[in-house]
C-alpha cells in the first residue's frame, strides 16, 4: 500500500492511497460509508416483524414485488439510465461498469476501472431531431479520486486534475447542458465541472456531513442531496444556495419508515425514490415528504425475500431499478401509476 499527497483542480491536498491488495478499496480505503457497506454485505439485512404501521388509509401499496432480475455482477452499486433506455451499473469489485440494453441483456462493459462507485450518463441530442447523436458516461473511481469520462467505450478525460481531485466521488448527475454534479461523501460537498472538465464551483460544505446521493430537477430548479449520517435530504437551488430540507417520512406512530438514505431516485409525478440499504427497502415521498408508494415492504412489514443491500435506484417512469448488491442483480419493480 503505498499513501501519496494529492492536489486537486482547487489546490486543496490530501492524503491518497494509490495502490491496496484488495480491488474492493470503496471498502477498505474508507471509514464510515465503506464500513456500513461491508458489514450489510455480511450480515444481509435488518430482519424485523415490526409492522411499519403506515395508516390503512393512506393510500401506499404494499404488494410491490420483483417482475424482473437483471444482470450478474459482483458488487452492483450506482446505476444510471441513459434517454435511451440503456442502463449503467457499476460493479465495484470486477472494476467494471455492466452496460445492460433495455430489454435486459448485457451488451457492453467500461473497463480500465479499479473501484468504480458514482456514475452519470450525458446523450446530446439534434435540436431538430432529437435524436441521441453521442453518450458521454462518467464514472467516479474511488481507488484514486477520480471522475473518469468515458466516451464510444474508451477513457477519454477525467474531471479537474484527475488524480485526487475527490476523496470519495460516490454519486454523479448530469444537467441538460451537461453540467457535472459530483457527490463528494468524504468532503462532505458538490462540486460542479463543466462540459470540458474544469471545475466551476462547489456547494453543501457548510451544512452536509456525509452525502451519498443527488438528484437535478430542472424544472422545479432545485436539487436534492441525500446525507447518510444527517438522515435527511437537504435541498438547493440550482446555484447550490440552499433552500430547505426534508426529513425522512414517518409512520402513524411518528417512526421513520426509513433509517438511512444511501441512494436517491426519481420517478412520476415528481417522486423521489429514497433507497434504504440498512433495511432493505426502497421508500417514495413526493416533494414535500409525504410517503406515496414502498418497495420491500410486504403487508406492512420489511421484507427481505428479495432484495438485499440495496444501494441506487433510477426510474424510466414506468419500471423502478433498483442494485441488489448482496444478490448481485439489479431488480426491477412496477411503478403505480
């Protein structure tokens, strides 16, 4: 193991480790998300009979079960949904990311990685005809700091000054100019890159602890952070000024349906997918927090029957995918409508 000084586009320094035994460093390189992951990945998840007593009359459907199983992968963790309906899933241990088709066959991978966790994908298209004409896909490589940019299949950049640029580049989301969203957890901040690469500005610093996931909606021009140790998600404007926060949502009994929130998704009606990886489940809240729909709940309890440790979750509006990492699959589930 050999410990170097790094320096970032913004000549902040710290220590690196550029080299460890084990390829599955987004588990040993790090203290308080990594370890999580690997004693989940051990233990599988909580398993409870505790009713999550959500009021018969709240109108959320229990019965969300499996309709698919796609892929096989080690350690499957971030996944990104390209306009065209392709998926991106990063698989930490094989230093890969599984490039699957939309009707669920694997048709690709991005190799040259060593412990890929964040990944976004970017499709420009013709003002005229809309058409995708190029996928730029960026991938967060936690063995060295890096945000590596990936484009026909091939290593093509790398955002800022490559090499220790982030400590942890666990999430990533891209805007419709193609701004990128880097989710740093062990700096606990965003950074925002831009087309070519060079760093623009960061945000979050001031109130995130350890954040795991974002989402950009444009539309409304805010931008939601999940925080892992926070256990909240903490929402800015387009600028990254912040604006508000929502907490997680509650039984009738005033108990959190979810514990912690390592991954975010967003689905119809301006859903937000929370992704609970402690207790297996996946939670939707709508703008304000109010729960609207759950995955891996049955009958108003956890249920651990089918997925286990699950960490990312993206929605094409109809079908919600979600990694599996203990099972090594990605799951698909039915969104109501």
């Amino acid at each position: 193991m050999v410990i170097e000084s790094q320096t970032n586009a913004r000549g902040q320094h710290w220590p690196v480790i550029a080299a460890a035994p084990n390829r599955f460093c987004l588990i040993l390189r790090r203290v308080s998300f990594p370890v999580v992951l690997l004693i989940l990945s051990l233990v599988g998840c909580k398993k409870t009979t505790e009713p999550v007593n959500i009021p018969p009359d709240a109108g959320v459907p229990f019965e969300s079960f499996v309709v698919a199983k796609l892929g096989s992968f080690r350690s499957p963790a971030r996944i990104a949904l390209a306009k065209d309906g392709i998926l991106y899933v990063t698989d930490a241990k094989r230093g890969q990311v599984g490039i699957i088709s939309a009707d669920g066959k694997r048709i690709g991978t991005l190799t040259g990685l060593r412990n890929p966790l964040g990944v976004a994908v970017y499709q420009q298209e013709t003002e005229s005809a809309g058409t995708a004409v190029s996928t730029r896909v960026y991938v967060g490589d936690v063995a060295d700091g890096t945000v590596k940019v990936f484009e026909g299949g091939k290593t093509t950049g790398m955002l800022g000054s490559g090499a220790g640029e982030f400590k942890n580049p666990n999430a990533i989301a891209t805007t419709l100019a193609g701004l990128i969203h880097v989710v740093d957890s062990e700096a606990a901040e965003i950074g925002v890159y831009d087309t070519a690469g060079k760093f623009l500005r960061a945000y979050g610093a001031s109130s995130l602890k350890f954040p795991t996931d974002l989402i950009i909606d444009e539309k409304v021009g805010e931008v939601f952070v999940s925080d892992f140790e926070a256990r909240k998600l903490f929402v800015y404007d387009l600028e990254g000024n912040p604006s508000r926060t929502i907490e997680r949502p509650l039984n009738d009994k005033g108990d959190p349906v979810v514990t912690r929130i390592i991954g975010l998704g967003t689905g119809p009606e301006g859903r937000i997918y929370l992704v609970d990886n402690a207790l297996c489940a996946v939670a939707a809240i709508d703008r304000q927090g109010v729960l609207v729909e759950t995955f891996g709940y049955q009958n108003g309890r956890y249920w651990t029957g089918e997925v286990s440790i699950p960490i990312d979750a993206v929605s094409d509006g109809k079908r919600l995918y979600v990694t599996s990492n203990k099972t090594g699959q990605v799951h698909v589930f039915e969104v109501k409508q």
